[in-house]
C-alpha cells in the first residue's frame, strides 16, 4: 500500500510524502495545527516535501456528510503514507451528534476508521516527564525513579466488535455485547508486543482476566507460544484488575503492557492521568504494514475548544511518533521529542500543566516555541 517515494542524498534521506490530516472535533484543528507546523518545520530542516490530504471524521463529517465516516475518507486515507489526527467527539450533554443513534455518533466514525484500516496495534506509551513531576498525583516515594510504560492495546476485537444486541423478551428488556478473539488475532498483537519490548525494557506483561473469561485464557496461551520466539524478553500474567492496582502502586515494574481491545482502552486512561499530563501523550494505530494513524492520546476538550489554550504537545509527539514507526526518520522524531524537552527545562508550560514560576503560553505559542528549537 505504501509508495514511499525517496531519493538519497549525502548523508540523508529525503522523502516526500502523503499525509493524511483529520483534524476532527474539539481541540483537534487547534492542536493538529501546531502539529503541523512542526512538521513543516522539520521538512525544511531534513529536506522532506509532505502534500497534505485534509480528511473529515466524527462530528466534521456528520456536520457535513450526516454521518461520522464516509467511504471517501477510507479510500483517501489508504492513499496515504499515514494519517495524522486531532480528536473526535464532543460534549454528550449538548451536542446534536449525541441525539443520533449509537451507530452514527462521532465515536462510530473513529471505530469504524479502526476496523476499515485494519489498525490492530493500538501504542500508548504513558512517560513521567522529569519537568512535570509536579503534575503526577502519586507519592514522590513511588515516582522518584520516573516510569516509562508502554501500553499495547488490541485495537479492532473483543468487545468494541463482538455481536451486540439489544432485545425485549416476554417483556424484560435485555442488551448484550460479546468478547470474541480468535488466535490469529491474539498472536499478531502479541507479537507487535514482542517486537516493541525486545527495542526498550525487554518485558511483556500481559494483562487478561483468565481466572474468569475463555477469551482470556486462550490470550494467556497464544502469548505463551508466542514469547518462545523471544527468549530475550520476559513475561509476565497480570489479572486486570490486579494491574490496575500496580499502576498507581508502582508503574516503574512495567515495561509493555499487552492487552485486549476493552482493558487497553481502561488501562490506557489510568496509564496516562498517573503521568499527571494527558495533554503530552502521544499514542499510534497501526496495521501489518508501515501505515499508521498517529493521535494524542486526550480527548476532544470540548470545553476548552476554540480558545487557543490547549496544550498541542500531544498532537506534535504524535507527529514525532508517525515520523519514527511509519518512516523510519529517528533522527527527526528524535530532533521533536528533543525540543519539547528543551521548551518544557526552559519553563513554558500550557495552563493544563502550569504551576508556579513557570511561564503561562497558548497553544500557537508553544508551537512556535517547538519550532524554534529545532535546527
Ligand atoms: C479511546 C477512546 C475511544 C475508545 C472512544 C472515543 C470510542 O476512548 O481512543 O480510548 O474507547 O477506543
Ligand atoms: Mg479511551
């Protein structure tokens, strides 16, 4: 699918490439608008050319289309080398979208991008910033060390994608959903999970809930095959409900978390409030190939939507992170990761992560800020 069209030059590669942008609902055309500066920034320094295919999602689309995702925006994204993207959704209370059926909200859309794109492998890293330590809600004693976790959450099974149903017998309303996997499934994540850890800590913990549910112990088993063809990672079974207690107990045990669809998606909340700043975490989707659908791991913040103040770091690491698993560009992912670093030492700080003696900017400001510090 991918036609990556690059010439070699000195010492570097130069690319061109096709990036797809949802800019989404909420905060996302504001924060995946410093993203994009960055990357921008980033051509001129590396010498890449990006042409930009604007893709519509969630509320965008329904405003525009009635529903949350039309074939057009699939097609158009497979197009793409990868796919960039703000956030979807808005407030349940008291947006329009919210009195549409289930199936045509702007979550419906996201999940449907999920599943058409075959995006399985679902990367949330959760890494205590030195500089934001501050903002972490744990004990100084628990967190003194730092942690950098990474979450590996099936993306496109278990109980997202089961059957479901709704239905009223002899006059009891009653609703079910179902947790299926089968091992293909299970073994394909699992090894993404492998392959991550063998690059960083060199532990999996797989997170199931085989004392109650078949699904999980046929997760449990599969896993267990898999980690034989990596003698050089170890692994570990943790009960969910067990690993939500040593999240906040002691997250530094963890290395990569691999876990179904459900518990990925419960985990990866709590993973990123211990850090104390969702506004700084990156997360990517991806499939068998290169392609992948990079976003902050936030919500759409429909309160503070449309005010310049939200904090664009996430969406620009998340840029990082498309450079570094769909390109291979280390060194500019590297050159990002770097600048955040250095603007957040400096004392620039969002109002989500601003505390006292530090400097108050806006979410054009610290992009700006970003940009200048990449050379
Ligand atoms: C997430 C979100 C989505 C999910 C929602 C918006 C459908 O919570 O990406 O974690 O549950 O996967
Ligand atoms: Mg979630």
């Amino acid at each position: 699918m991918i036609k990556h069209k690059y010439t070699l030059k000195c010492e570097g590669k130069y690319m061109e490439l096709k990036i797809g942008v949802i800019k989404g609902d909420g905060i996302g055309p504001e924060i995946v608008g410093e993203a994009v500066k960055v990357l921008d920034k980033i051509g001129k320094v590396y010498h890449h050319t990006y042409s930009y295919c604007q893709l519509l999602l969630g509320g965008a689309s329904i405003d525009v289309y009635g529903v949350p995702l039309t074939e057009d925006t699939i097609e158009k994204a497979k197009s793409c080398d990868a796919v960039l993207m703000g956030s979807i959704g808005g407030d349940a209370k008291t947006s329009p979208w919210y009195k549409l059926e289930p199936s045509k909200r702007p979550e419906a859309g996201l999940l449907g991008i999920r599943k058409s794109l075959n995006l399985f492998a679902n990367l949330r890293p959760a890494v205590l910033y030195e500089e934001l330590k501050d903002a972490c809600p744990l004990k100084e004693e628990i967190t003194k060390d730092g942690f950098d976790l990474m979450i590996m959450r099936e993306l496109t099974g278990g109980l997202y994608f089961g059957e479901r149903k709704t239905e009223e017998k002899d006059g009891v309303i009653t609703a079910y959903d179902s947790l299926t996997y089968n091992e293909n499934e299970i073994r394909r994540i699992a090894k993404r999970a492998f392959d991550i850890a063998r690059k960083r800590g060199k532990k999996v913990t797989s997170v199931d809930k085989a004392n109650v549910l078949d699904s999980s112990r046929l997760w449990r088993k599969v896993v267990e095959e898999v980690a034989t063809e990596y003698p050089e990672v170890s692994l570990e079974h943790m009960l969910v409900d067990n690993c939500a207690m040593q999240i906040v107990k002691n997250p530094k045990q963890f290395d990569v978390i691999l876990t179904e669809n459900m518990f990925g998606d419960i985990l990866s909340d709590e993973a990123s409030m211990v850090t104390g700043s969702i506004g700084m975490l990156a997360s990517a989707s991806l499939n068998e190939t290169k392609f992948g659908l990079y976003e902050p791991s936030g919500g759409s913040a429909p309160d503070i939507a449309g005010k310049g103040i939200a904090n664009p770091i996430a969406a620009i690491l998340s840029a990082a992170m498309m450079l570094r698993f769909s390109f291979d560009l280390d060194q500019e992912a590297d050159a990002i990761e770097k600048a955040v670093k250095q603007v957040l030492k400096e004392g620039y700080r969002t109002k989500d992560i601003i505390s006292e003696g530090k400097t108050l900017v806006n979410t054009a400001e610290m992009g700006d800020l970003i940009c200048e510090r990449i050379e």
